[in-house]
C-alpha cells in the first residue's frame, strides 16, 4: 500500500479539522499529516481512515480518533530527544506520531496477537520505536525514568508503579475512569515527587487491563 496524493490530501484536510477543533500545537498537527494513518487499518477501510473516528484494528481493540491522538500528544508536550513510555501500543500510530516529534518511544502492548501484528507492520515504516509484549501497569523499570509516559487506554486507578517510573518535571496523561467515560488528566511530576493534576476534558477509551492478555 502506498501513500499516495489523495491519501495526503485526505491528511491534510483532516488536519485542518483537528485545528478548527482547538489543537494548535505546531509539531503536533505536522506529525499527523506525515504518519499515513491509512496505513494502520485495515486496506478495505481506507474510507475511513481520514475521518476523525476512531476505529476496530482487530483483536477487540480500536486506533483512537485522530483528534484524540492530538490532544494527548499536545498535554504530553514532548520535547525533542524525551524519552517516553505509552501505554497500550495498538496499531503503533500514536507511537509513530510521538517519534515524529522527536520522542525516543518505548510502547507496552498486552495483546499478542496485536503485538506481532503491529511489530511486523512498523518494521516496514522508517520510524524507530521500541515495542513491548507485557503489562503496562508494570511500565519499563529497566528503562526507567521517562521524561513523559502516555496512557492510551481507560485507567480505574492510578498506578503508582507507573509515577514511580517517571522524572520530577516529567508529565503523564492518563485517562481516568472506570465508567464509560474517563476524565483526561495531564499529572505533573513535582521535584519533591508530589503529583499535580489538571483536569482536561471527558473521553472514551477502551479499558486498560490488569493481566498479560492471551487473546
Ligand atoms: N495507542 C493505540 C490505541 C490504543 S487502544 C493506537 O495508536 O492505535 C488501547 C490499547 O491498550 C489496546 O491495544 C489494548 O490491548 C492495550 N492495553 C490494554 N490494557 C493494557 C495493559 N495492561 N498493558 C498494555 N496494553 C494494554
């Protein structure tokens, strides 16, 4: 499949959109028109893969709304070189849109079959991200502290093992909730390790699991 002119066309319509929405972060709105978000879906999709919805990758899971995938990035405000953990790989697109920022990316998947499946397909792009079969409550403590960590599914709490994970000054984004509808919280690590939240709007993600997924 390539990434041809009306797919970049389709891009950077939708990008407009996002900014009409309210994502007025520069790099973030630059990454979404270089990632070819067509491509992490499956090809008899194509239609929708430049509508700002968010989608079925398989597996049970979805590739979050496109507006979504910028608002986290733009609370995560990753700086060039930062080192960040996401949580909840995926398709590897918000991975991919991190590492066009400049982030050195460790990404956590539970499911296996959605791990090999997404490993495969970015070994095809040009962009290096570090992938991880394992449970993301657990994070990365060999690869520990990050400068930024990315909760891309619904938390019920708040895992401690994960603030532990990150650098005073650092920031997580986390959506929060066990309902339906999680409430984004952007927490900022403080020098004396103290957690400050802001509250940033109501989302809908898929439920951040507990255990290593067999599925
Ligand atoms: N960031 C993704 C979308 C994430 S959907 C993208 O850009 O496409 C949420 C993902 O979190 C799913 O793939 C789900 O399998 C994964 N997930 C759920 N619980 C998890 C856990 N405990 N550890 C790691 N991944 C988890």
């Amino acid at each position: 499949m390539q990434d041809s002119f009306r797919h970049k066309g389709l891009r950077k319509q939708l990008v407009e959109s996002i900014q009409k929405k309210g994502i007025v972060d520069t790099r973030v709105l630059n990454a979404l028109e270089v990632v070819p978000r067509h491509l992490f879906m499956d090809s008899s999709f194509l239609e929708f893969a430049y509508q700002d919805k968010p989608f079925p990758i398989g597996s049970g899971q979805t590739i979050s709304q496109p507006y979504t995938v910028a608002f986290q990035s733009m609370l995560l405000d990753v700086k060039k070189g930062q080192k960040v953990m996401e949580i909840g790989t995926g398709s590897g697109y918000q991975a991919c849109v991190l590492a066009v920022m400049g982030a050195r990316v460790y990404s956590i998947e539970r499911q296996r079959r959605l791990f090999m499946k997404t490993k495969a397909f970015l070994e095809t792009l040009s962009w290096k991200v570090n992938l991880f079969l394992g449970d993301g409550n657990i994070g990365l403590p060999k690869f520990a502290p990050f400068d930024r960590i990315l909760i891309t599914a619904a938390a019920p709490t708040i895992p401690e093992t994960l603030i532990n994970q990150l650098k005073p000054g650092g920031i997580m984004v986390i959506p929060y909730g066990e309902g339906s509808e999680q409430v984004m919280l952007k927490m900022i690590k403080q020098a004396d390790g103290n957690m400050v939240d802001e509250k940033h709007g109501i989302f809908r993600f898929v439920p951040l699991l507990c255990d290593l997924g067999n599925d």
